[in-house]
C-alpha cells in the first residue's frame, strides 16, 4: 500500500487496490446472491417442443439432388421402413414430408447454428401408415363387366351423330333391365346407364363388345345386332355415322355367321 501512495505522489498511475483482501469472503445475505442463468432447453423430437421451430436443412431427393430448404417443423413421425420430417417448406411454400436419412444436415433457422447429427435431434413420436401411390392402390373389380362391354358398343353407335336421343336411351336401359336377373337392385341399372352416359364415341369401345359378344360370349351377339338396329333407328332416322358404324357391325355379324 505505501508503494502505491509513493507512485501516486510522484504522478505515476497506481492500480486500484483490490476490493477484498486475500481470504476475505464477503458478507451478502443469500437472498441477495444472484441465481446462475438456467441453461437454454435442449432441442428434442417432443411435439411440443418441435412444432413451429424453423430449421434449413440440406436435403437430397430420391433422384440425388440436393438442395436447401427453409422449413418450418411440425411433427417427427415413422411410416412403413423410413421416418419423416412433416413440414411446411418456405421454398415451395407447401406441406411437405422429409424423410430423416436423407438430411445431411440441419441448421438453426434463427442463428445458422449446425444443430449435430440428425438422427440424434429428431426422433419419430408416433407411427403412421404406409403411404401407397395412387397408381398402386388395388381396384375393386368392375361390377357388371359384360353388360359394360355391350354398353360401350351401343353408346358409340348412339353419339354417332353428336346427341343421344331420349328413344336411344329407353333402347339402353331396356338392354339393361332385360338382359341382368330380375333380383339387379334398380340403383345398379341407373349406374350402368350413368356410365354408359359419361362414354363418348370410341372405335376401343365399340371393339371391345365386338369380341365380346362374337368371340368370348357368343350368346350376347343377337342380343348386341338387335340393340344396335334399334339404337341406330331409335330417332326416327338414321345419320351416315351410325349408318357407318351400323354397317361395319352387320359385316362382322355376318362372318361369325349371325344376322
């Protein structure tokens, strides 16, 4: 301490001298001692603590393209062998599904931060079915196959000439009512005359009962060359395109040996 005055005296800076002496604790009561600063929560795959986080990931698609997304996280979630990331994509500005193997990284969205390996921060809370193409969900099986085959034949000839005639109708629906068993619910004769109605003009329709009722069953082709006759007449005349289609089906009527 008198070096200190000394220096101070002869105009040199002294240091400050220290606030307490070497072994001196002070004297603060413990309601005054300020509480350590609670660490930040860690990041987790919990939906509550996921959902609206922002995030930029680097992502490679199924054909190896990698790109950088802005997203906005919603939910962490596993489906058949793979787990996705769902969430709003700010670059397409849409839902979308990232599937966790193919993140090669993920960024804060706030601070840049590179947030560790992805499979340690998200982890799927909940499992979802398998998600099928639309082009690989099964079919149900046609209901009625051979009454549409017959059907798509009349109709042709019917919009041969632009316009289907309320008589062409009555020859359709009589087809139907007389040719399926008397216990056919009412509700599936009004569908087969909607689908025939939703069929245009087609040369695969008109072929398709053709070898349907001349070369698979054979029983249906008197019926077919009776329809036929009766739709192409049924508006009190008879236009060159169904004259045309008329004809053609007549000439195979005859090589199978009906007429």
């Amino acid at each position: 301490m008198a070096q200190a005055i000394l220096k101070w005296l002869a105009g040199e800076r002294a240091p400050d001298p220290p606030i307490a002496l070497k072994g001196f604790t002070p004297n603060v009561p413990p309601e005054e001692v300020p509480e350590a600063a609670p660490p930040p929560p860690e990041l987790t795959s919990d939906p509550q603590e996921l959902r609206g986080r922002a995030f930029i990931i680097e992502y490679e698609d199924a054909q190896g393209y990698q790109s950088e997304r802005r997203i906005i996280a919603l939910v962490c979630y596993r489906s058949g062998e793979h787990s996705y990331l769902q969430s709003r994509c700010l670059e397409a500005g849409a839902p979308r599904a990232f599937r966790l193997d193919r993140i090669r990284a993920i960024y804060c969205g706030v601070t840049g931060e590179h947030l560790g390996p992805v499979d340690a921060l998200l982890r799927p809370t909940e499992e979802r079915p398998v998600r099928v193409p639309p082009n690989q969900i099964p079919r149900p099986a046609s209901r009625y196959p051979e009454m549409k085959k017959v059907l798509g034949l009349l109709i042709t000839l019917a919009r041969a000439d632009g316009v289907v005639h309320p008589n062409e109708e009555t020859v359709l629906r009589g087809v139907v009512e007389q040719t399926l068993p008397e216990d056919v619910p009412q509700a599936d004769v009004d569908d087969l005359i909607r689908w025939a109605w939703e069929r245009g003009p087609s040369f695969d329709l008109f072929d398709a009962g053709v070898r349907f009722a001349f070369e698979d069953q054979p029983r249906w082709a008197l019926t077919l060359m009776e329809a036929a006759d009766d739709i192409t007449r049924a508006d009190g005349r008879v236009c060159a395109a169904e004259a045309q289609w008329l004809a053609m089906l007549e000439r195979i009527g005859r090589a199978y040996g009906v007429s």
